[in-house]
C-alpha cells in the first residue's frame, strides 16, 4: 500500500516541468510494474490505463517486416493475411501509407524479401488496386531518382520489385524500360570498348529477366528472348579490364584469364533457362499460394495496371561506385561434392547476387547481415539447399535429384566473393571480417567446417592468387582467428613449415603468426602452436622493447650513442644534439666511413627508437621533440633519409608491424618521401625479391602509395567543389597535374623495381646464383611479377578515378563530400600530438 | 510516426551524450538521402565526430595492439590510452582519434563489439579528447566500473577494488579462508 501512495505521488508530478518523451516512457514503465501488486478487490483510484492495443498499422508493420523470415511458417499464408489486412483496411492511412514507404525502403535495405513484398501488393490488387496504385508511384519515383544519380544496384532492386509484379501491369509492362536501359549500354559500348557502365547496364537487365519469368506473368517468352539477343553481344565479349580483376591470374604477362566473367555466365544461364522454359527453379515463388478457384479468378481478373512512369536519363551517369567487371569466385570449386551451385548454374548468380547485395547494403548492421546470411533457405524456393548444418560427409547421403548444397558454404563464399573482391570491394575489408565473425557467431557449428574448407581452399591456391587478395586473405585469417581464441589445425600445414621462406604458403604462415602477434602477444600465439612452428616466433619477439645496441660496449659509437639517448630522455635543445654529431662524424671519416654522417643518423635515430619503445605514443613524442634535427638529416641527402629507414627497422626487426607504423608518421611529418621509401624496400634492401614475400613490406609500400593517390583524391574533391573561382580553380588543376606526375614516377619506381626481379635481371641474382636454388629463383621471379601486377592496377585505377570523376558534372553546392585529408601538409595537426600526449608520457617517463 | 528505416543502425552513438545533454537524437532518424529530420544534426556534438571512446580493454592490452586493429578502419591520427589516476597504467579504456568521421563510423560498425585482445570491446562516438579525460575518474583511480565489480576479471585487475578492498579487511579481520 505504502509502495502504491508512494508511486502515486511521483505520478503526479510527471505531468510538470519534466515533460517529454521521458515521463511517458516512464509511465509505462512503472505502470506494468504494478500490475504486481494490484488486489482484485483494491478498489482502484487512478483513472485506469486504457488497455493497450497494437494499432493496425503497427502490427502489419511488424509482419511486413519479417515476412519470410520464418522458417517454419509459411510465407505465401502470411503473405496473403497481410495482403488482406491491408485490403480491407484501405482507409486506415496510417497502414496505407506506412506500408508504402516500408515497401520502398524495404526493396533497398533488404533485398531477399523482395519477391514477399512483391506478392504482397499482387494478392492485395486484386482486393483493393488502389493500394497499387500508391505503392507503384512511390516506387516509381524512388526509381527515377537512382536512375538519374545513376545508383545501379538500388536501380536494379526497384526493378526487380516491378519484375516480379509483371503480371499487373498493361501491355508490355517492365520491358519498354528494359530496352531503354539496353539502348543507352549500346551506344556507351559502341562509343568505347573500356566502357564498363554499359555492362553495368546489361546486368541489371539480366539480372531482372529471372525475377519477371518466375512472376504470375506469363506470355513473355517473345519479350525476354528478343532482349537476350540483344545483349549477348555485349555481355559475351571480354572486356579489356577483365584481365585486371582475375583472382588467379594467368602467371604470363598477357595470358588468358582463367576466371570466368560473371555477366558472360549470367548472359549464358538466362540462354538456357529460356530453352527451359523458365525453370528457374531456386527462386521463390510467394504469390502461388494454396487458392480456392474463386481467388484464383479474381486474381487473373484483377485490375491492370500502367508500368509507372520512369524516364531513363539520355546522358546515364556511373554513380558514386567505380564500375569494374565483375568475375564469378568461389572457394568451393575443387570439392568432389557440389556444396554450391556450380558457375554453370543459374542458381549459382541468381543467389550469390542477392547476397552480395545483402551484404553490401546492410554494412550498417553487420549483426542483421549476418542473420540474412544464415536464413538464406529461407528467400529461396524450398528444397534448393540441404537442411542447415548438414555436415559435409552426409552429403553423400542425398539420393536423386536433391541438390546437395550446403546454406553455409553458399553464405560463406558470397561473403569471400565480396571481401576478395578486386580492385576493392564496396566497404572497408574489415567490414566483411565482421560479416564472417557474427555469422560464425550466430551458427558457430554450421559455419565454422564451412569456413574450415574455404580456408584450406584458399591456403592451397595461396601460390597462384592475385598478391593483393592473399594479402586480404591473411589479413582476415589472423583477425578472424583473434576473435575465436586463435585456434587453427596448425597440424595439417605442418609440412609446409620447411619450405624456403620465399615459398607462398610458408611466406603466409610466417606473416599469419606475425599478424596475430600484433593482435595478441607472442607467448600467446605460441602456445596455439604445434612444436615445429614454435622456431618461426624468434625469443627476441618477446620483448616489449627491444635492445639498445650502443648498450654494448662492442658497437661502434657505444658512449655517444648512450649519450644521445640520454639526451632525447632528458628533452635536450636541438644545439646540444651538434657537439655528438660531430664527435660521431669525425671518428666515422677517421676509421674510413664514406658517408660518416650515416653514422650520426643511425645513432641519433636508434636513440629515438630505444627511448620511444614503451609505446607508441612515446615513440610520437619522441619523434616531435626531435623534428627539427630530423628534418635536416633528411634534407641533407637522399642516403640520410634511407638511413632513417633502415635504423627504425633495424629497431624494429622483430616487430615489424611497429616499424612500419613509425615509418608511416615519419611519412607524414615530411622527414621521409615517398620515393625514399619506395626505394629504400624495393631496391636497396629488396635482398634479391626476398623482402617482397614478407608482408609488412607490401604494407610500407601500400601505404606509401596509398597516401600519395590520397593526396591527388583530395585535389579533385577540392577541384569538384562547386561554386569555385576559376583562378583558384587553375591552381588546384596544376597542382593536380603536379601531384598526378609525382604519383605516376612513384608507381613506375615500383614498376621498374619489381619488374626487373620478376625478369631475372638482379646483377646480385646472377652471381650468387649457385647458392641460391633455382626452385627460390623461380619464386623470387614469381613475386616480382605478383608485385607487379597489383601495383600496376593500383595505377590503373588511380588514373581512371581522377578521369572519371572530372569527367562528372560538378555536384549542386549542399552536397558534402567526405575526402580524406591525407595530406602531407597534415604534419601541422599531427604535430599537436605531443602537448596532448604529454602528461601520460612525462608521468611514465619520470617512473624510469 | 513511425520509423522508415528497416534495419538499426549501429553507428549510432549510444546513450551517454544524449542522457548528459537531456536531449533526444531519434536513433531511428530518418535517412539523411530522404532529406527530412535533420534539424537535430544542426546542433548535434557528434555530427562531425572523428574520435571513438573504447572500452573495456584489458589492462595489458597495448596501443600497438589497438593500433593493429584499429587502422583497419583507417588511419589513426592519435590515440590516447585511459590511465589509473595515481598509478599512470593503463585502466582499460582509450580514445581513438581519426581524420576522418567517416572512418570514426565505420570503427562504431565494424569493429565495436568485436574482440581485441580476447575480450569484447565497446566504441562509442565522443566529442573529442581533452586534457583530463585520460584518467580513470574511479575513487581509487581506476575506471568507475572496477570499483564495484563483484565478478573476478583477470584482465581487469581482478575484483573492483572497493570490493576487493572490503574482502581484505574482512581477512584480516577473521582470518583468510572465511
């Protein structure tokens, strides 16, 4: 009783100054909370609550939305309530309305349902056409408004809607929009044979044919036939860039490609389905349903309806996505049983299409990515997959006709597929290692042998994959393993371990154990491994901070290297560092040094890294307080500046991964160029090719040309502002020009280098040649061509984003684009690093 | 009104800001692209956020390590470690400073709630790092939260330390074992 009073009192105030959607919320609250304690007999003198009943609108809602979802109900019966409730309710506008605006953003955000959401508005014009009506208008303008920004994945979805609701509309219905799309893909093609937008174009065609022939139309055999020969031309011809995104190039310079393109194969499947007369047999088909003949009628009979009206633009624009063509990948392809479709099945893209985009749409919430992956027998006609978690040897089991696909190694490769995807796939890499760790997450027994054989597949093929995806590979490969307590069957690649270094696989477990290193510790990562891994992880990795070799009384420069530390320790002026730099330097040019300014680098540099060591914060103060004499010894010579390089990695050898972050900051603060490093890793210290198996290599040298195509990005962002003064305007053209040469010359530093170890013409090469085994020659040769490869693309790429996007008309003002500022001017705002930083590290430093 | 986007979003900040500012960003704001509802972002603190809050770390897990982890969502321009107040070691949390806020959204998606280090990490969008906030505002130094904890974390320093404080007393009271 004393709890009701109480509550009562506070209840009353609530109507006060405290207000908004706070007191609500918490009047509920509390309200449910009594129901505890009411007495039947208590007579009651608040007004009572009113009973709570879900609005209508509210409860189809939440039906539309999970329509499908379920796999033990029936989606065509929950299709057919909603599509009743909505009929029937017509008036209530909240419904009405909320209905279509979910269909529009639904048909976008989650592309599986699309089919269930069609037969919705199909079954529901038969009882009330005026709900097609709104629901066609909205999706007809939401089309218009991709099609003119040129967003052909949201335009193909809305497409696909209209596809499967063929059967409502007059005369020809989707098809007039068909044939404009493939008219404008064949003047863009007949303009350039590098158009990649005008297959773009054909793809959404083809992707929309399926959906329109397994729709409750029928009669369309004549219209989708004359449109498959119209766009054979087009999708059967190799396009010239196809060579540049294969996952396993042909090792010749100029071979043929070994991976089939994706839009060649779905131009293919769409000829035999039509010689099948439309089987299509993996896609749903919602609108079928269990009928009286009374329904059926009034469904035939249902009221038509004009194709909304959508113009497509004359001039098409390719959107805020590059345009690549697209190659069919799957890890599952060496399996002696048929655990996805195979590429020469139709299945095989319909599915992995509406999955990729799935993935790619949803990045906003991997968690429901993830729940879509694993419900994907769910979207698809019942029967095309296996029971969940049906373990691979059971598949044997599977008699007749039954396919014996497995619903995780469908998801497992769509989700492969998209993270190797080249030149980039459309989000950051980690966002697919996300997509995989929750669905791993959701399933763990299902996916995790799924994801077991990709990794295999994979490992096996390491040798002969593009270098920039085995690098995805391993990247994802040791952050996967951290989130599952570093647990591999290391045994099984136990006889890889004594490969040479410079072998592919053993060059990936090398890194892979480095990696989790970097994520772990070592002591860790070595108690996962079995014994003959345990040599890779040297003792020195142990080390928190690695040793200080002027330490050592033997090393040359001893005292003034101790001396040099204990200055920057000390925060010494920059003029009391010049008293041991000439005591360095006289003593070098005594005992015959040629540069003996290399050797004042080297201490002076090494001082900085032994005193950084603790973390890498102190390693950026360190750096800050030293920035004046650094950026002099830089200046001084193209030698000094490579010194650096090799003194922090020297530091740094058995952690590598810090070095190169160092090395990243150096880049920044202008101490370092970019050439100096390019140089420095793929000449000076390549050792004959053996740097360019290690992986942290390739990462100091990506991110080194990464930074310099971010700086020209940048240009054109600030070019492409709209509303520009011309004069300004002809500055950033030239420093574009400027910046377009610079990265050019960088890339062809890279080209040449590893061109001439993939050719055999290392001068170091021929002599030592009897030592070295020609089996390791033929590896150094093979990853001077890999090397070559990616950065030759990464170049293409580069150059065709510049010209792309001058090409596009200037956005209207309003719009904010997100460039990153890597600027290397950016030193100024790196630079405050160190009074931020500074208490922590004084703090820790006075502990020494 | 009824929300119009299908799925949440999980770059969303959580409740932290919101609840200190008294103030309601609608995490079902509708989608910038359909051009409505942006009058909360006008004078929202995180709009243009670039630095992430990050919590529950273990106390040995290094900045290298949240490095390694971090920059897969781009490059980090600072990274500030969250220290005991006394002590000046690592309590477990950090702030995470991107150039861009793009890149500080992407970490809210693709890396919050994921494992570092063996445990699962929490991000959240933050305003900006200030001088002060890198202490632990606990009684005795520490994050609030390992105070009171009653549960044994290993790679939390244990039990909270008011509660691991009140278990000595009581063992030197009567004897250990009890």
């Amino acid at each position: 009783m004393a709890d009701y009073d109480r509550r009562r009192s506070r209840g009353g105030g609530r109507g006060g100054d405290d207000g908004g959607g706070g007191g609500g919320g918490g009047g509920s609250h509390f309200n449910n909370r009594k129901r505890r304690y009411r007495d039947d007999d208590y007579e009651d003198r608040r007004p009572q609550r009113r009973r709570y009943e879900e609005p209508l609108a509210v409860t189809v809602r939440k039906q539309v939305l999970s329509i499908a979802e379920s796999p033990v109900r029936r989606a065509e019966d929950d299709v057919a309530t909603i599509a009743k409730s909505l009929a029937e309710n017509y008036f209530d506008h909240d419904l009405t309305s909320g209905f279509v605006d979910l269909v529009v953003h639904l048909t976008v955000e989650q592309p599986l349902k699309i089919p269930f959401i069609a037969a919705i508005v199909l079954l529901g014009n038969s009882q009330k056409p005026e709900l097609t009506v709104d629901v066609l208008g909205k999706i007809g303008e939401a089309l218009q408004r991709r099609l003119d920004i040129g967003e052909w994945r949201e335009v193909k979805l809305y497409l696909r809607f209209l596809g499967c609701l063929q059967g409502i509309f007059e005369g020809d219905g989707i098809f007039t929009i068909l044939e404009e799309l493939f008219s404008r893909a064949a003047d863009l093609q007949m303009k350039s044979s590098e158009d990649s937008l005008g297959l773009e174009l054909v793809k959404v065609i083809l992707m929309t044919i399926p959906y329109i022939m397994s729709s409750s139309a029928s009669g369309f055999e004549t219209q989708a036939s004359s449109l498959l020969e119209k766009t054979d031309i087009i999708a059967s011809t190799a396009h010239p860039l196809e060579t540049l995104v294969d996952p396993f190039p042909n090792p010749e310079v100029g071979g043929p490609t070994s991976s089939e393109s994706a839009l060649a194969l779905l131009q293919k499947h769409m000829q035999e389905e039509a010689k099948n007369s439309w089987e299509l047999s993996c896609l749903p088909r919602p609108w079928k349903g269990t009928r009286s003949a009374e329904e059926e009628d009034a469904l035939t009979a249902a009221q038509k309806h004009s194709f909304p009206q959508v113009t497509v633009p004359q001039v098409v624009q390719t959107g805020p996505r590059a345009i690549y063509p697209d190659v069919y990948f799957s890890v599952y392809g060496e399996q002696e049983i048929e655990t996805v479709p195979t590429a020469s099945d139709t299945a095989a893209l319909l599915i992995r299409d509406a999955l990729s985009d799935t993935i790619n749409v949803l990045d906003f919430n991997r968690m429901v990515a993830a729940k879509f992956l694993t419900d994907v027998d769910c979207y698809f006609a019942p029967d095309t997959f296996v029971k969940r978690a049906t373990p691979f040897d059971k598949l044997r089991e599977v008699t007749g006709d039954k396919p014996t696909w497995k619903p995780e190694d469908v998801i497992v490769d769509a989700a492969f597929s998209q993270l190797l995807q080249l030149p980039a796939p459309e989000h950051k890499l980690v966002y697919f290692h996300s997509v995989l760790t929750e669905t791993c997450k959701l399933a763990p027994a299902a996916v995790a042998p799924s994801l077991g054989r990709a990794i295999r597949y994979l490992y096996r093929n390491v040798d002969r994959m593009d270098l920039e995806l085995a690098q995805r590979f391993l990247d994802w490969f040791a952050h996967h393993l951290s989130n599952f307590g570093f647990t591999w069957k290391w045994t099984e690649w136990v006889d890889d371990v004594n490969l040479p270094d410079v072998h592919p696989k053993k060059a990936f477990i090398i890194d892979a154990l480095d990696k989790e290193i970097r994520l772990s510790f070592s002591k860790r990562i070595k108690g996962t491994l079995p014994e003959p891994y345990q040599a890779l992880i040297s003792e020195a990795k142990d080390k928190d901070e690695p040793d200080f070799k002027y330490n050592d009384e033997s090393t040359p420069f001893s005292a003034e290297g101790q001396q040099l530390a204990q200055m920057i320790r000390r925060k010494a002026s920059n003029e009391e560092f010049t008293p041991v730099f000439e005591k360095i330097e006289q003593d070098a040019a005594a005992s015959g040094l040629t540069d003996p300014a290399l050797a004042s680098t080297d201490a002076f540099v090494t001082s900085i890294c032994w005193i950084g060591s603790k973390s890498l914060s102190h390693a950026l103060a360190c750096i800050e307080r030293c920035k004046e004499r650094l950026m002099a010894i830089s200046s001084a010579s193209s030698a000094c500046r490579k010194q650096i390089i090799t003194s922090v990695m020297d530091y740094w050898k058995d952690q590598t991964g810090v070095g190169v972050v160092i090395l990243d900051k150096l880049l920044n603060y202008q101490i370092l160029t970019p050439a100096t490093v390019l140089e420095w890793a793929l000449i000076d210290h390549v050792a004959r090719g053996t740097l360019l198996a290690k992986t942290w290599c390739y990462e100091l040298v990506s991110l080194t040309t990464r930074k310099v195509a971010g700086r020209v990005r940048s240009i054109v962002g600030a070019i492409r502002q709209p509303g520009l003064a011309d004069d300004r305007k002809d500055e950033l053209q030239q420093a574009l020009a400027h910046e377009m040469e610079t990265m050019k010359n960088l890339f062809s530093i890279i080209e040449d280098a590893v061109g001439s170890i993939r050719d055999g013409n290392q001068d170091e090469m021929m002599e030592s040649s009897d030592a070295l085994r020609a089996e390791e020659e033929d590896l150094l040769k093979a990853w001077g061509g890999k090397w070559a490869r990616v950065f030759q693309r990464k170049y293409a790429v580069e150059d065709s984003w510049v010209r792309e996007e001058l090409s596009k008309p200037i956005p209207e003002p309003e719009v904010k684009t997100v460039t990153k500022d890597t600027k290397m001017e950016e030193v100024q705002v790196a630079g405050s690093l160190d009074g931020q930083n500074g208490t922590a590290v004084d703090a820790d430093d006075q502990i020494e | 009104m009824q929300s119009t986007i299908t799925v949440e979003r999980l770059d969303r900040p959580s409740t932290y800001y919101t609840a200190k500012k008294k103030r309601k960003y609608g995490r079902d704001q509708p989608d910038e692209r359909d051009g409505a509802g942006n009058k909360a972002e006008e004078d929202d603190p995180l709009k243009d956020a670039t630095t992430l809050y990050v919590g529950n770390l273990s106390f040995y897990t290094t900045e290298e390590q949240i490095h390694e982890l971090f920059s897969k969502c781009g490059e980090i321009k600072r990274l500030v470690m969250g220290l005991d107040r006394f002590q000046k070691t690592p309590c477990g949390f950090c702030f995470v400073e991107y150039y861009t806020h793009q890149d500080a959204l992407d970490c809210m998606k693709y890396i919050g709630g994921t494992k570092l280090d063996e445990r699962v990490i929490r991000t959240d969008l933050d305003v900006g790092f200030q001088e002060g906030r890198q202490y632990g505002r606990g009684k005795s130094g520490g994050q609030v939260r390992d105070e009171y904890r009653d549960e044994f974390d290993p790679g939390r320093g244990g039990y909270g330390r008011a509660i691991d404080a009140e278990r000595r007393k009581e063992e030197e009271e009567y004897g250990a074992g009890k």
